[in-house]
C-alpha cells in the first residue's frame, strides 16, 4: 500500500455496514498509521452519497476538495 499511496488521501465514507468495517480497519491497521499521508494529517473523508456520479455531485465534489485541503 505504501508504494501506491500519494501524498494525499480522499477517501469516500461507505454506506453499506461492511465497507464502514473494512475501512475502520483499515484505518486501524499498522500499515495504513505509517503512510506519510496519514502522518501529515491529509486524509480527506467525503460522503459517498454527495459525491454520486451526477453532474450535481461532481459539481459539489470539485468544490468541496479544496476547501479540505486547506483545512
């Protein structure tokens, strides 16, 4: 994972019960907490709902990542 991971992360938070557990852990794992991205705090998290594949949540999407990454 350490070779593929960028400098930042954007991550889209899961709907469905099992994806939210697969990716709670992991974000718990070793691996995921020694990736420079999650060392320098810049992991963003979305909701996967406003961020569909419509035109509205695209349009949303490319407004909203600025604004996190600046935070």
């Amino acid at each position: 994972m350490a070779e593929f991971a960028g400098d930042r992360i954007f991550i889209l938070n899961a709907v469905d019960q099992g994806a939210q557990q697969s990716t709670e852990e992991l974000m718990n794992s070793v691996v995921w907490n020694n990736l420079p991205a999650v060392k320098e705090g810049k992991v963003y998290r979305f909701d996967i709902v406003k961020a569909s594949s419509d035109a509205t949540s695209r349009e949303w999407l490319l407004q909203e990542l600025p604004k996190q990454m600046i935070q």
